[in-house]
C-alpha cells in the first residue's frame, strides 16, 4: 500500500468518526409555530393578477430590461478587463 493511499484510509477514518460524532450532537431544531406563523404573515408573495398587472406595464418592462442590460454590460466590461490585467501575463512578446 503506498503513503498516498494509507493517507486517503486515515482521512477516510477521521472523517467517519468526525460524522458520526456530529450526528449524535446535531440534532434538528424545530421552530415555535407562532414563529412560523409570524414569518409566514411578513412575507406575501402578490396574487397572480397583481403579477400579470404588473407585466402588462411598458413602463415596468422597459425599467427591469434596462437594469438587467446595464448589469449585463457591467459584468461584461469588468471581466474584459481582469482579462486584460490577468489574462496576458503567461504571454511574451505581446
């Protein structure tokens, strides 16, 4: 058996014991229904009309295309230029 593989067997070994002593002091924790109930209460998704509603506004549509375009071309310009920055290290000459 080579050191490598005698490694991965103690890894292996640490990490069983490791899980099965979590296992006995993680146990799961149920919440308070009033807590639930409370959460539940503050978060509202709209009804499906308000959402259709909502859709059939040019002017809503126009607003969330345009910042989901501005945040696309942002990402894009700030990944061009790490890879001006980063991308041309390995290369001589250029």
């Amino acid at each position: 058996m080579s050191r490598r593989q005698k490694l991965i067997d103690a890894s292996k070994e640490h990490i069983g014991a490791l899980e099965a002593r979590l296992a006995g002091a993680l146990q799961p924790v149920h919440p308070p229904r009033e807590v639930v109930h409370r959460l539940r209460d503050r978060i509202r998704l709209p009804e499906p009309r308000l959402i259709a509603r909502r859709l059939s506004d040019w002017e809503f549509v126009l607003i969330v295309t345009g910042s989901v375009m501005s945040v696309a071309v942002v990402i894009l310009t700030a990944a061009r230029a790490l890879f001006h920055l980063f991308g041309r290290r390995g290369r001589v000459g250029t």
